[in-house]
C-alpha cells in the first residue's frame, strides 16, 4: 500500500505559527505532524509516499529527505495552493495513482489504533475513519450513516442528525480507485476547485457506489487548523497518544 498525505495549504487561521512553515511541520511532542504521520502509516508496512505540497513545499521536502530515508517519496506540488481547495490537490495526485491507497489529511495527529482500524478493514469499497460521537458543531465534516454505509457526508449537516466526524484518513480501494478520479474531476466541473474533496465522495454516494467506514473504537486525535486546537493537541492528545 501507498499513501497520499495532503500537505498543500497554508495553515492561515495558525497566525505567526505558519509564517515560515507550513502546518504540516508544526511541532506537536517534539516533531511535526506530518512524521507522527508517517511513523504510524510506516508501522503498519507503508513505505510509498506521495506528498502533494504547496506552501512552503521546499521545507516539507529538506524535512523529510533529512529525516527519512528508508521510505519512497515522491512529490506533487499544487502550483495553484492559494486559489484551489484540498479537492484539487487530492485530484492531482490521485490521477497518478494505479492501486490501492490511503489519503491523509496532513494537519491531523492520531491514535495508531485509529489508522489500525482502518489499514485491517475488510471492506472492498472506498473507507473512510469516522469518530462516532455527540456534541458536534458546525465545522466538523460530519457524517450520517446507515448500517455499514455513510449515505452523508458534509459540513452542512445539521449536527443534531449527524452520527459522527470524519476525521481526515481514507482508505482507496482496488473497486473504488477509479470511481474517485471521475467523481473529484466531475465534482470540480459541477462546483469548481475550491471545495472540500469530500464532495467527491458524497457524489460517489449520490451516484449509488458504496461508501463505507472504520470507527476510530474513541482513541485520541484531533485536527489542527487554530491555536486552540494546536493547544489541545500538545496538552491532552499527544500524551493520550504517547501513553499508548
């Protein structure tokens, strides 16, 4: 397996943090998002990288070719970062891929029982992780599910009909690779380059192809786009993670 690791934007709403660097080398426990990433992902077998990179992207890559070099990487840079939205970004590397792979969203620190969950899932449709709980709001991409299916995805869901959050991991499968490709090139075309790549897989849904999900079984993670969620990552949710 391979992975896709989104690492394009430029982490605006992180202040001075980001002036510099991009989000994906915030320092979260003594080393950035993105290796707490890969360390996990490497774990479980994961040894092609594709990191789609933008701000900054000169940065991401000394980091990673210092860091790591037992892995495969390879480099796909979003020219257009500023004006596009992750949809794109996810398109340009997902149009180069043959075979199965996982897409993370690089601003996010978790579990590795999350990604566990996911990796050893069975299932043949594309997978996505989902934190099944309350007390959602109106940023959280938030899903609804029926069975073994999400039939919704989208931050536009009203919170008090909404089952869970996803929390940026996918799993691509063999069945639903090709699937993707069309539905990210045709929700472009419908909506344009700025929206989020889960239109993507709601169209997938519309369209009648199976969407299904890995429960992230309540371990820690959090996604980092403010001070205060950068401030709950280093205080409570890496040492829930370091503790394993």
């Amino acid at each position: 397996m391979q992975a896709v690791i989104l690492a394009a934007g430029m982490g605006s709403r992180l202040g001075t943090l980001t002036e510099k660097i991009p989000k994906a080398l915030i320092d979260v426990g003594g080393k950035p998002l993105i290796a707490h990433s890969i360390e996990i992902l490497r774990e479980s077998g994961v040894r092609r990288f594709v990191i789609v990179t933008g701000y900054r992207a000169y940065k991401i890559r000394s980091y990673l070719e210092e860091h790591y070099d037992d892995i495969d990487v390879e480099y796909v840079h979003n020219h257009r970062y500023e004006t596009t939205n992750n949809i794109y970004s996810l398109y340009l590397a997902a149009k180069q891929i043959t075979g199965p792979y996982y897409i993370l969203n690089s601003d996010i620190i978790f579990h590795p029982g999350i990604f566990r969950n996911i990796h050893e899932s069975e299932k043949e449709n594309l997978t996505i992780s989902v934190d099944f709980r309350e007390n959602l709001g109106e940023e959280e991409m938030k899903v609804v599910v029926e069975d073994e299916r999400v039939v919704e995805i989208s931050k536009k869901i009203d919170p008090a009909r909404a089952h869970g959050e996803y929390i940026g991991i996918t799993k691509v499968t063999e069945r639903s690779a090709s699937t993707l490709v069309e539905s990210l090139e045709e929700t472009m075309d419908v909506h344009g380059k700025r929206v989020f790549y889960e239109h993507a897989f709601q169209m997938m849904i519309d369209k009648g192809h199976e969407v299904n999900y890995a429960p992230t079984s309540g371990l820690a993670w959090t996604e980092i786009d403010t001070i205060e969620d950068l401030i709950h990552a280093r205080e409570e949710v890496y040492p829930a993670i370091a503790g394993r």
